[in-house]
C-alpha cells in the first residue's frame, strides 16, 4: 500500500517508457472493479475497524485497503497498461 502513494496519475506509463518499454495501450478499469471493491470493502469495516480500535490497523493491510480505497474512491484510478519491450 506504501507504493500507492507513489504511483500518481501517468506514472506508471513514465516508469515503463523509462525502463525501455512501448506503452500499447491505457485503460480506466475504474467502473470495473469498483463493484468487487465495495463487496470486499462491507467484508472489511467490521474487521478493519475492529484492529484499529485495538490500535492495531496496520495488521489488516487487505480490509485496510478495501475499506480505505472505496472510501476515497475519487482519489485513485485502476488503470490497466498494456506494454511490449522492443
């Protein structure tokens, strides 16, 4: 989760330009996995909130993300890059 706050709009698309690779492709899959992520993040509230209250937040890094990325869901984009090394 760390490496998200890293990874801003264009980055990754710059870091594999940079490592030598041809972006073919970008897709927003946003809308696509958003269903799924509301389904785990109702899966995660009681568990993620639960390890918080014990101070303990940090052990559920998969409901932590769930919950936290639906909550802020206008701050992130899923997006699928399709590259090819020449």
């Amino acid at each position: 989760m760390p490496g998200m706050l890293t990874l801003t709009h264009g980055e990754l698309e710059r870091l594999l330009r940079q490592t030598g690779f041809a972006v073919e492709s970008v897709d927003d899959a946003t809308a696509k996995v958003l269903p799924m992520l509301w389904a785990l993040s109702v899966l995660g509230r009681l568990p993620y909130a639960l390890a918080r209250g014990l101070g303990r937040g940090n052990r559920t890094v998969n409901a932590m993300a769930a919950v936290e990325m639906y909550r802020h869901q206008d701050t992130w984009r899923y997006t699928i890059c399709a590259a090819t090394k020449p």
